[in-house]
C-alpha cells in the first residue's frame, strides 16, 4: 500500500475514533445525576434510597444516582426547590401542606409525584413491661416523635390534634427512628411513634426487648382518620414485628419520591421507568417496596389516583406508567 494511502487510513481510522470517543462522551453528559434526599439514618427512607439510587445506577440510564441523609421532608423540600437534589422521600401529609404553603411551610411549593415510596402503617409502641396499652392513655408520657422537622414529627403532632390533645400534653423526645427505639429500649422513652416495617431501629427494639403495639381505640381511629384528610384505615398484621401476635388496626399513610414542577419530563421518565424495572429486585433488598407493587396493581383498574402522593403525576413518571400498562 503506498504511503499516501497509509497515511490516509491512519487519518481516517483516529477521526473515527475521535467520533466515537466524543460521541461516547456526549451520550453520557446527556444522562442526568441523580440525587435522593431520604430521611434520618436507621428509617426506612434512609435505606430505600440507598436500594434505589443502586437500581438507577445499575440501569444505565442515569450518569450517576446517590441517596442522601436529610432531616426529614422539611429540608428534602428545600433541597429540591433549590436544585440541590432531585427527590425527596416524604408523606403525604407535608405534600399536600407544602402544596397550599401550609405551616411549617412560609410559600406554595410546587411538588409533583415521581413513583410511589409506599403505604405504611402508623403506630406507637413500647415495652411489654409499660402499663401503657391502650392510645388513651399516652397524655403525660414520653414519646420519642421522631426528629425535629421529620415526616413522623408532624404525624405525631396531627394525630394528638386529632384525639384533642397537643404536643404539650406528651413529654416529646426528638429522635429518629434508631435513637429514638433505643430510648424506649433503655427506659429513657415510654413510647416511640413507628412506621415503616421493616426498619432497623424498630427491628432493634423488637428482637431486644419484648415489646407491645399500643392499641388506637376505634373512636379515636375514627377521629385520626377523619380530620387528617391524609390517612386511611390499615392493619397491622400478625407477626409483622416480633411478638406481635394479632391484626390490630392502625392508620395507614401513602409516602412518595416527590419531585418540583420543574424537573425535566425525560428525568423523571428515566426515575419512574427504573423503578417500574427494577421493583421486584429492590423489594427483595428492601422489602417496605412490596407496597409499591401492591400499589402498582391497584393502579391498573384504579387510575392514577392510587400512585399520587398528595400531588399529581409528574409528566414524564404519567408516560412511563402508560408505556408499562400501569396506567390506561
């Protein structure tokens, strides 16, 4: 081969490696970074993010996906309204309150539902040991409520206001999840406001401790769910924790990946569509995601209602639900 056409070929042969090479690199600037504000360390949010951001990144479809600690929904919201994270695991409650710029809200937040988090039981729970059986009888004690600014802070607070009572009429102990369970292990709480089953504080508590869920009676059930405009009759079922041994009733709460208006359809596609991929390997690593399978079936002959968190479906989550056959 003459030289001139060697020369040639070496010319054609690293411009087309320079093409790939950029065009490798244009793909991959133009997935996004993923980034899940989840709650306090020891919760379910803390751990269900950490499963699905290794989902997003296992996908493909992402650049990179990484969960994160925050205090609870509060600062998850101003994360997101400020960029600094794309979603936020919270309740419905804060949705709809930072929906209508409620308090402890100051201005409208506009959130919008990515996927579905799950639907959980609340309740409250102590020692075997404690005389505490029943919810009628919580005023005056101490209640670990969760963190301050948390999800279950406010939980706490609109289910005293339910059965007319105030944060005042507890002794509340701010802890998460995981302190808060060792406080009542130790003597230092009467009571702990749970959720979320399985979690490693109240997996703790359970398997160390002999323990008793507090009983709601069916008037003040009744008054919780009523006045909330959030919550739902649930059951707690037999063995769901370590000596629990009957189905009691507790009020039930729906908990998304929320996103804000803003965060783009083809972000938001990719979120829903990992998650709809992937929910059978994430509820194996994290089993609360079970719900959202539940969830997902109610769906198909339900609507979107069943999958909207206080808020409406994000644009681009609504097309991956249609493409899935989740969504007519």
């Amino acid at each position: 081969m003459p030289l001139s056409i060697r020369f040639a070929a070496v010319i054609a042969l690293g411009a087309a490696a320079l093409g790939f090479s950029a065009s490798q690199a244009l793909s991959q600037a133009k997935k996004p970074d993923i980034r899940i504000a989840t709650g306090t360390p020891g919760g379910a949010y803390y751990a269900m993010g950490a499963v699905f951001a290794d989902a997003l990144t296992r996908s493909g479809k992402v650049n990179t996906a990484t969960a994160e600690a925050s205090s609870g929904a509060i600062e998850s919201s101003r994360l997101m309204v400020s960029g600094e994270v794309t979603l936020g695991g919270m309740d419905a409650n804060w949705v709809v309150a930072g929906l209508k710029g409620e308090a402890p809200y100051k201005e409208k937040i506009p959130l919008v539902t990515v996927a579905p988090l799950g639907v959980w039981g609340l309740f409250f729970i102590g020692l075997e040991s404690s005389n505490i059986v029943s919810l009628d009888q919580i005023k005056g004690k101490r209640v670990a409520v969760g963190a301050k600014g948390s999800g279950m802070e406010a939980h706490a607070r609109q289910i005293l206001t339910s059965i007319g009572l105030t944060i005042d009429d507890i002794r509340p102990v701010y802890q998460a999840f995981g302190p808060g369970a060792t406080s009542v292990r130790e003597g230092k709480a009467d009571l702990q406001l749970q959720c979320c089953i399985p979690n490693p504080g109240l997996t703790e508590l359970s398997e160390l401790s002999k323990t008793r869920v507090v009983a709601t009676p069916p008037q003040m059930l009744d008054k919780i769910i009523e006045t909330s405009g959030v919550y739902a009759h649930g059951a707690l079922k037999k063995g769901a924790i370590r000596g629990h041994d009957v189905d009691l009733p507790v009020v039930n709460i729906l908990n998304g990946w929320m996103g804000v208006a803003s965060l783009p359809e083809e972000t938001a596609y990719l979120i829903a569509r990992t998650m709809i991929e992937n929910i059978n390997a994430m509820a194996e690593k994290s089993p609360q995601y079970e719900t959202v399978k539940e969830l997902f079936e109610s769906a198909k002959t339900s609507g979107s209602k069943v999958l909207e968190v206080g808020a409406p479906l994000h644009p681009g989550s609504l097309r991956a639900f249609k493409e899935a056959g989740i969504l007519k």
